[in-house]
C-alpha cells in the first residue's frame, strides 16, 4: 500500500511566516507502515521529508504543529500526507488482527505561531 493525501497548491508568497497545524493518529503495530508528511516548493517535482512516523514514533491521538516559515516565498507550495505498507497485499501476508492505519484530520495551515 502506498497512499497519499495532497493539499491544493498553496502560495505562501506574501507571508513572513506559516505553520501547519493537523490531528493525527498513526498505530503500526509490527513495524509495517511509515507515514511522511513533505513538502514541495516546486508543485510537486521534488519533496522535502518535515515528519516521520513509524513504530517508534507512535504519536497519536495528538496535535501535530510544523513550522513551515523556511519555506515562505513560495508560489507552489503543496504538502502530501503519505502513507506506506511496504507488506500489505504481498503473497503470504496474514492480515492482522489490528492492522496498521494513519488518521489525519482538520488540516490548517496558518500564518499565526499555535
């Protein structure tokens, strides 16, 4: 499973500075899934990692809050929630009694420090 959620392109050329703001849940039990949160400055030709997660970063239910200001200037700012499951669907793979998920949800993007 490789899945991603994007946002529209967003400019942030006229702030001074910008910070994401999002819940989260994210549970892996068996070290079966990461989950990215990147940002990219040129609509998505190249990607810069701001958040991992992965069995030892078990974080949720929380409030996630990334300084985005180093990337202030930008026209074509998009940021993507993605989600692996490098084993999921593969020849052999047992389902799991509670399998890996990520939830992500009321997504703000603000120009005010949280």
């Amino acid at each position: 499973m490789n899945t991603e959620l994007r946002t529209p392109v967003l400019d942030l050329s006229g702030q001074t500075q910008a910070w994401l703001v999002f819940k989260t849940d994210f549970a892996d039990y068996l070290n079966l899934a990461d989950g990215y949160v990147d940002i990219s400055t040129n609509g998505g030709s190249t990607w810069v990692n701001l958040l991992h997660y992965d069995q030892a970063s078990y974080p949720g239910p929380c409030t996630e809050t990334i300084n985005l200001t180093p990337y202030v200037g930008s026209v074509n700012t998009i940021i993507r929630f993605r989600f692996v499951a490098s084993g999921w669907g593969q020849t052999g793979y047992m389902p799991l009694s509670v399998p890996p998920w990520w939830e992500v949800d009321e997504v703000t993007l603000t120009n005010q420090n949280p």
